[in-house]
C-alpha cells in the first residue's frame, strides 16, 4: 500500500487529494505540478494516522523504507544528504489537516542539525551565525513539541522564551536576529541543559531519530486538547487524522535578502481586493504568525526587495486564477529567490466571505452558485448584528489604536487570560479578552470572549486568524497598551483599566475606548427599516445580491417562529414567507393576561374554566388579527396551547397571596391547587394535546380565537388567510381525533356565525418518537407533520435540554456527540425517525405536507438535511431567516 506521495521533480499527488494527503499536502502537491516554486518534499498520508491511532501509535511495517528513500530522493533534489556532516540536509515536518486547522497541530523546522552537521551548514553557507540560529530554533521547537518542554500555565512564560530574552539581555540585544554566532551557540548550551533537566533526556543528535521523533507528535497532536477543542467548534471528526508532510528547509534567515511572511489575494476582514499581508527580512517561519518581531505590511516590500514584490504579485494571481478562490499563502525568500510554503483558501470576515464571492463573481472568475456555495451561511448574520451607536462612540473615550482585524463592535468586561474570560461569561458577562499576544491555547477564551484585544502581532497573528474564522471582533498589535498580568491591569496613554472593567473595541477601525459604549442595529437592518438608503450601503448591497441569488436557488420555502406582530414584521423583511410555529401560550404572558389565565387554570370545574376563558378570548383574537395582519396572505402555523399549566402559576408566597386576594379565593385553596398540578416530570407530563384532551374548553376558546381574526380581517381587509392549526405532542391518532372533532366543530360554528368559508389545515406535530413511528395512522387524521426536532430529540435520546450540563463536558471532551445535538440536528438517530415519517406519512396521504419548527431548522447542516427529506419549508426565528434562505439555496445546488 501506498503511504508515502512526493512533491517536487516527480509528484504524486494533486489538490483533489485532500482527504489522504490533507490540505496542506494536497495543495504543496498542486502547486508544484503547476509551476510554482515550491521546496522538495514528500507526505505520509492521513491513512497512517489512523493505523497509528488503531495500533499503539506504532506505523505500518513498510513505512520506515518508504521514508528513507523518500527522504533521500530530497536530498538529491536539494544536492544535499540528511545526516551528512559536511553538506546536511535540513527539512521541516509539517502537520496538515484535510480542513486547515491553523496553529492547532504542530510543525517542527530546521530538523536533521545536529553538534556536527550545524559545522557543516556554517561552512556550506558561510554564515555561522546563521547555522547557529537555525540550531538553537530547532532545539526550541523539538524541546517544546517532541519531548514536551512548556510553559507551566497560562500565565508562565515559555521557559526557551525566557532563555532567550536572559541571553538578549545580557548581550544588550533588542531582536533576536542581533545575536552573535557565539551568543548562539550558548544559547544552544543552554536550551540542552534545559531538555535534560526537565525530561532527564538528552537532545537527540541522530537524524533518522529526530525524524521519527517529530513524525509522531504531529500525529500525536491530532489529539492534543487545543485540536479536539477546535474540532469540536467546526465539527471536523476525530476520524479524519492528520497528515505529515516533510520538505526540504529554505532559509527566511539567511540574511537581509532573504525573509518570510503571510500574504491574502485579497483583504480577509474586508474582502476588499487588495494585496494584503505581512512579512519580516531575516526571520524564519513562525516569527511572523507568533508577534516575535512586529512585521511589515505587504506593500513595503514594492520599495525594499522590489523583484521579489513583482514575483509576489504574479504568484498572488495566479494563485486566484489556478484555485478560484481567495488565497492565504506563505512564502520565504532565500538570498533573493522566492520560494511558495502553502497555499490554502484563506478564512475570512463573513463580511469578507460575502464580498469576495459576489466581486469575484462579477469578474467573471466564477459563476453565480460557485459564488453561494463560497459563502458559508452563518456568516450573513455578521451583516446584521449590532454596531456601535454613532453618537456614543462619539462620546466615549478612545485610549489608542490598534489593527483592525476582525470587523465589528465588541464591548464587555476586561479578562487578561482564557480562564479568567471563561469565569466571566459563564456569570452571563460580556468579555473581552485583552492579552499580548495569544496562543493557541487561548482558544476556549476566544470563544467565551465578544472581542479579542492584543498589543503585539499583526494582522496574520494567531488572534487576528481565529478571531476572524470565530466571526469575533478583534483589534491587535495596539502596542500603546502594556499588560501587566500579575497587577491584571492595562494600561494606554494615562489610562489604567483593570479586570473586570469595561472596555469597547471597534475591529472595523482598530479604536479601542474605555468604558461601554451602546450599540446600534446594522447598516442592512436600518436599509430595511427605512431609516437608511440602499444606494449609500455597499453592505446593503452585498446583503440583497446574495439573497436574490439564493431565492433563484433554492426550493424549500422559509417560515418563521414568531408569536408577535413585531417578530411577524420582522420577520417578513428578512424574507420569511409564512410562520411555522406560533406559540400561543407567550400571548397569556402579557400585562395583566396572566391572572386571567391563573384564574382560568384554577378553575375547578368546566363551568368556572369557560367563565375565565371567555375574558382570555378577545385578547387572543386582538394577538391573531395584529400577527395575520403582518403576515398579509401568507400562511400561519398556530399550535394551541403546550406547556404544562404549572408553568403559569406563582411559586412565591407573596405572589401567590396577591393572587389569592384578587381573585377572591382563600389562600389555602390556591395553595392546594397549585399543589394538586404538581408534577415529577412536567415536559413529559399533562401538556401538550393532553391539556386539550382534558379541557376541551381551551382548545375551543382557542380556535374561537383564531377563526374569528381570520374572518374580521377577510371582511375588513379583504385579505384572505389560511391558518394551520398545529396540534402539539401527538403520539396516537386517536389523541389527534379527538382534537380534531373540536377543532372542526368550532370552525365550522364560526363560519355559519360569521358568513364566511376559511380554507384551513389541522395538523400535528411530530416530536414524540410514536408519532414518527405510527406516521401512517396518524396523517390518516393530519393534514400536514411540522417536525418540532427540539422535543423530538429530547424524547429520542432520552435526554433534556436543560440537564446537560453535568455530562455534556465530558461529552465533548470524549467526542461521543459529533455536535451538540440540540443545535445541529442527529441526523443518525432523530434524522432517521423524520425520515421514517416522512415516507409511511406520505404513504397514507400524498400529499401531506410536511416542515420543521424546531431550533434546527436555522441550522445550514440541518436545513441540507430536511431539504433531502423533501420537506417543504423549515421554520426558524426570524434573525435566522437570511442565513435560511442561503442555506437553502445552497442545499439545492
Ligand atoms: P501551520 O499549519 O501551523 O501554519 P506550517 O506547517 O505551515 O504550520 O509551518 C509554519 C511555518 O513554518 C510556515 O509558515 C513556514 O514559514 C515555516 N516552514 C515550514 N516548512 C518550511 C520549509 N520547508 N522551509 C522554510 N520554512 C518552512
Ligand atoms: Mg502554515
Ligand atoms: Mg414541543
């Protein structure tokens, strides 16, 4: 078997290979068979990483040879032998993931020097100091990746780190490129007592041994914690594996005409078109992307190594060209020739992500649903949330600039580490996480964080990445602000902020102030308010482009969840086209409503119910004109009511007092009443059809409701409705009969009453696993299924909602929920029910018609599913109504 794929004189592989050679590989494989100048090299696949995981992390038997004369067909490309004393080959082993996880896994460079062959490359460069400087970054980087060598916590230094700056200090040095040949050597002296001491190792000098050394802990980070971490944010399976890829060093280092750095075709927090990124002469690979010296922008470099910025621009196009799609590429010069490290599809703004694909449609570089499926539909929310208030940003106080490196608005309370940031938002507090720099195991404080501050580091720094791939609002390199993490203060220009303060970051300008400031809605939701015009919003712009595209697309129609006028309106401008679920029981929450629903619930007999319910009706029907009302002729899905009754009862004493008094009942009755409702279980107690089983009179006083709106808006407005009556938690046909025999009893009383005939639908939903199951008894009695996956995946796992929390932890950490199931949907288990459904539902009728109300159905994995399912509509709330319409569009492409 084949576990060993070249790149360089002879290649292997190609860029469609990303599930065995990974991104990284597949992508080194494509752009030397194009041309590209790219350094020999080689990658074992990601199929050893799975025998590496199934077997002991030991290797297949063949691998060993395979390697070696891999490795040796480099050398001879490169005119070089690995472990050669006099002329070494040195080369970097890379991690490399099918999807790019930046930072997540480990890389390892200038591997193969030793005590003898770094003699070898000073002589061969001529350039000791520079030898020197490659051995004392390969011994910092073995020392921490293979044999474990960190910093104890968080708040500690890494300890190679703190070697270094004793060094710089004692030579007077500002950068570490300053270093003499004899500084670095005892730097090396240095770092080797460091690994002995703290792993009672030695450093090892063997080349093959150094190989197989850094080999398995690139497979050994596939399951570091940051990378689980980080799967589990993306949802990447732990199955996937991680593949290595070794290659041929170049040197960033080698002088002043040789340098490194991190370039976008186009701008990743904009999207605009313009060359955008970063480089540092004389450094070598991470300096860039970890803050160690602060970088130069990209365009510098058209006046300091001009041919080299001209071959740049070739390659930054033809990159586009080649790949379609914007790229995030590394490249390194070596005494003035440039070489390509990588090149992937670079992460983005979801402003960016939007702006790119529509440009770069209008360029005629692709075509409209490339353009769809280039946008991931989560990211048109960033378009919608709130920004700054102008005036208030006006008036706060701005303590310094930094980079803007991830669009938007953020304000909350001061955490100077990931811990301190995730105690914060676990109280329910807005954060910002202000450090110097942050590190991949920063990650977790990043997503409890609103925003991401740093001093050091540009635009390509490891904050400003993952803030922009978390669609997080991140300002970095504001080198006006110290941190001082023991005192947990910062401070800028004469301001001293410390934990817990509050502070605003705008990432769209790079501002940071002091203090909160209020926000404001955004740019697209004040175009569709009327309050703004669209031609002055570009953004605007963007925003309906791609919804125009996606309505083109897609075949599934979009509802809402609304219970309001107000939601309803919304709703409707960001396109929704009907709702899917109203609840009716919100409506008995307002004002002075819940007494009179209090009193109908206490009622102890029918006669004292209806009494109650009759006060409750035209309020009922008042909420059903407004929301049909807003919904003009588009169709509406009402349930009836669901929720245990207890759940609007008092649990206080005093309140339970004031009621008693106002409805003239003694309190022990009320007390006693309340206690009778009691239950042990009440989402899987008396609710949902069973309320209505019981009381008849709801659901009547219900459907009086509903019918009566309909025909006072049909007589006034001349609008025509047609609602759905939705019947909650059916799981026999026979509950649904019963409902059904009122429901149309009642219909028909107030069609005679009123002179009017309303088309209408009675219907269910399924969200208890018996309905799914007896789908075809039950659609002899409904009209159309509304999947309400929220309860139905609580009833399937056996599992509620509200009681994670002790497990789910663990359960993340072991892997054994993919995504959390509440807000993706199982498509495994519950899908498999739905399906169940759908197909013997539509064997009893039809023509049933069939959508999803539940919290998945904003869910773009989720909605690819149901459109599968060949449902008809999803129904989400409306903020989600737009990132629906894209997904849709893209599930039907
Ligand atoms: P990551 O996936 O974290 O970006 P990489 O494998 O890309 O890790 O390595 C990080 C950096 O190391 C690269 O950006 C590049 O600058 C440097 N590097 C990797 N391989 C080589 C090489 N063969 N020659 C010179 N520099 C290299
Ligand atoms: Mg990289
Ligand atoms: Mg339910």
């Amino acid at each position: 078997q084949k576990f060993v794929y070249n790149f360089g004189s002879q290649t292997d592989g190609n860029a469609t290979m990303r599930e065995l050679l990974g991104g990284k590989g597949a992508n080194l494989a494509e752009m030397a068979s194009i041309g590209l100048p790219v350094p020999p090299g080689f990658t074992i696949s990601t199929e050893v990483c799975t025998y590496f995981y199934d077997h002991d992390r030991t290797y297949p038997a063949s691998l060993a040879e395979d390697v070696k004369q891999a490795i040796q067909s480099v050398a001879e490309q490169m005119g070089r032998g690995f472990g050669d004393a006099a002329n070494p080959l040195l080369v970097s082993v890379r991690s490399g993931a099918r999807d790019s996880m930046p930072g997540m896994m480990d890389t390892i460079l200038n591997l193969g020097l030793n005590d003898e062959t770094v003699e070898g490359l000073a002589k061969i460069s001529g350039n000791p100091s520079f030898a020197w400087d490659c051995y004392r970054r390969f011994i910092q980087m073995y020392g921490d990746v293979v044999m474990g060598v960190e910093a104890a916590n968080e708040e500690s230094e890494d300890p190679f780190h703190v070697i270094l700056e004793e060094t710089k200090k004692a030579a007077g040095k500002a950068q570490d490129n300053e270093l003499t040949e004899d500084e670095l050597k005892e730097l090396v002296v240095k770092y080797k007592a460091l690994i002995a001491r703290e792993t009672g190792s030695e450093f090892p000098q063997d080349a093959y041994d150094q190989l197989w050394g850094a080999v398995g802990a690139v497979f050994g980070s596939w399951k570091n914690e940051r990378a689980i971490l980080y799967r589990q944010q993306y949802g990447i399976p732990a199955e996937w594996g991680t593949a290595v890829n070794v290659q041929a060093m170049v040197f960033g280092n080698a002088g002043n005409d040789s340098g490194t750095g991190v370039a976008f075709t186009r701008d990743p927090a904009s999207g605009e078109k313009v060359f955008y990124g970063e480089y540092l002469t004389n450094a070598q690979g991470e300096d860039v992307v970890a803050g160690v010296r602060t970088p130069k922008a990209i365009a510098e470099m058209a006046d300091e190594l001009p041919e080299n910025f001209a071959d740049l621009e070739k390659v930054r196009a033809r990159l586009e060209e080649h790949f379609k799609d914007m790229q995030d590429f590394e490249f390194t010069i070596e005494g003035g020739r440039l070489f390509i490290l990588q090149t992937r599809n670079g992460k983005r703004t979801g402003l960016a992500a939007i702006r790119i694909a529509v440009e770069m449609n209008k360029e005629g570089l692709i075509d409209q649903k490339t353009a769809l499926l280039m946008i991931p539909a989560e990211s048109v929310d960033t378009l919608l949330v709130p920004v700054f208030d102008p005036e208030a940003q006006e008036a706060a106080k701005k303590i310094c600039g930094g980079l803007p490196a991830g669009p938007g608005a953020a304000t909350g309370r001061i955490a100077f580490t990931a811990a301190q940031a995730e105690i914060e938002a676990r109280k329910g507090n807005k954060v910002i996480l202000c450090r110097s720099e942050t590190s991949p195991d920063d990650l977790k404080g990043m997503l409890h964080s609103q925003g991401i501050l740093t001093t050091r580091g540009g635009v390509s720094s490891h904050a400003a990445l993952v803030a922009r791939q978390l669609g997080k609002v991140c300002v970095c390199g504001a080198g006006d602000i110290t941190i001082n993490y023991e005192k947990k203060t910062l401070v800028a220009n004469g301001v001293t902020l410390k934990e817990g303060d509050y502070i605003s970051i705008n990432g769209t300008t790079g501002s940071v102030y002091e203090g909160l400031i209020e926000s404001a809605d955004s740019e697209v939701k004040r175009v569709l308010e009327g309050t703004l015009k669209a031609e002055e919003s570009y953004t605007y712009q963007l925003f309906q482009t791609v919804m125009d595209w996606s309505d083109e697309f897609r075949t599934l129609r979009i509802r809402t969840n609304a219970d309001t006028s107000a939601m309803a309106e919304q709703a409707v401008a960001f396109g929704a086209e009907g709702i899917g679920l109203c609840r009716t029981e919100h409506m008995f929450f307002e004002g002075s409503r819940i007494d009179d629903m209090r009193q109908m619930i206490l009622a102890v007999d029918g006669v004292q119910r209806r009494e109650a319910l009759k006060k409750l009706l035209p309020m009922q029907r008042q909420d059903f004109v407004g929301l049909f009302r807003a919904m003009g002729d588009r169709p509406v899905t009402i349930r009836l009511l669901d929720p245990p009754l207890h759940e609007f009862l008092p649990h206080d004493d005093a309140v339970r007092r004031q009621l008693a008094d106002k409805l003239g009942l003694p309190l022990e009755f009320v007390i006693d009443r309340i206690k009778a409702l009691h239950e042990e279980n009440p989402m899987l107690g008396c609710r949902g059809c069973r309320l209505g089983i019981l009381y008849p009179e709801i659901t009547e006083m219900q459907v009086q409701a509903v019918f009566e709106a309909v025909a006072e808006i049909k007589t006034n407005d001349g609008t025509e409705v047609n609602p759905e009556i939705m019947i909650p938690l059916v799981g026999f046909k026979a509950e649904l009969a019963d409902q059904l025999k009122v429901v149309r009893r009642v219909a028909e009383q107030v069609m005679k009453d009123k002179g009017v005939t309303i088309d209408y639908l009675v219907g269910t939903m399924v969200e208890v696993p018996r309905a799914a199951i007896t789908a075809d008894e039950i659609a002899e009695q409904a009209e159309f299924f509304s999947f309400g996956t929220n309860d139905l995946t609580q009833t399937t796992l056996g599992l509620s909602r509200d009681d994670m929390g002790l497990f789910y932890d663990e359960y993340q950490r072991k892997e054994i929920y993919s995504k959390n199931p509440f807000a993706s949907l199982d498509k495994t288990g519950v899908g498999k029910l739905m399906q169940f459904a759908v197909a013997n539902g539509k064997q009893t009728r039809p023509d049933l018609k069939l959508g999803i109300c539940g919290e998945h159905a904003g869910d773009p994995s989720s909605i690819d599913f149901c459109h599968n399912l060949g449902l008809q509509y999803v129904s989400c709330s409306p903020p989600r109504v737009p990132i629906a319409r894209l997904a849709a569009a893209q599930a039907a492409l």
